[in-house]
C-alpha cells in the first residue's frame, strides 16, 4: 500500500501521532490507524470492552519492552 510507512502518521481514530507501520481498520477497510486502534477494533470485534482491551494493550507494551530491554542488554553484553 502506498501510504504503509514508518513516518510520523496521525491516527484518523484517536487522534494520536504514531510512527509504527498502521493497522487496516476493520470499519472500512480501507482507512490506515494506529496499531493500538486496530488492535481494539480487533478485540471489540470478538466482545472484549474498553477495559479489558486496555489490559490487553498494557501486557503487550510490557512485553514489548522487556522483549527490547532484553535486547539492549544482548547488545551490550551487560546486565540489566
Ligand atoms: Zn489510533
């Protein structure tokens, strides 16, 4: 798709800046947002509410920062 790249983007959904590759929004599918907008359509989709979709979204930053904490200690060969 010609407008999937990592530049600073706003999300048409939530009105946030984001630089992650974007998410086909499942309304349309056609309309470009955030990954974490896309990942709430996705779960909205199979009945999750706001709040659970909020935990959903925390664990993943979670993991996605122990997952690159993991890395940068890799990298330097050092302890965290
Ligand atoms: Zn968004």
């Amino acid at each position: 798709m010609k407008n999937e790249t990592n530049t600073e983007q706003i999300c048409p959904k939530c009105g946030q800046y984001y630089v992650a590759p974007p998410a086909l929004s499942r309304t349309d599918n056609k309309t470009l947002i955030c990954s974490d907008c896309g990942i709430r359509e996705a779960y909205e989709s199979i009945g999750f509410n706001h709040e659970e979709q909020d935990m959903i979204l925390s664990t993943i930053r979670t993991k996605q920062n122990a997952y690159s904490c993991h890395q940068i200690t890799k990298y330097y060969n050092a302890p965290v």
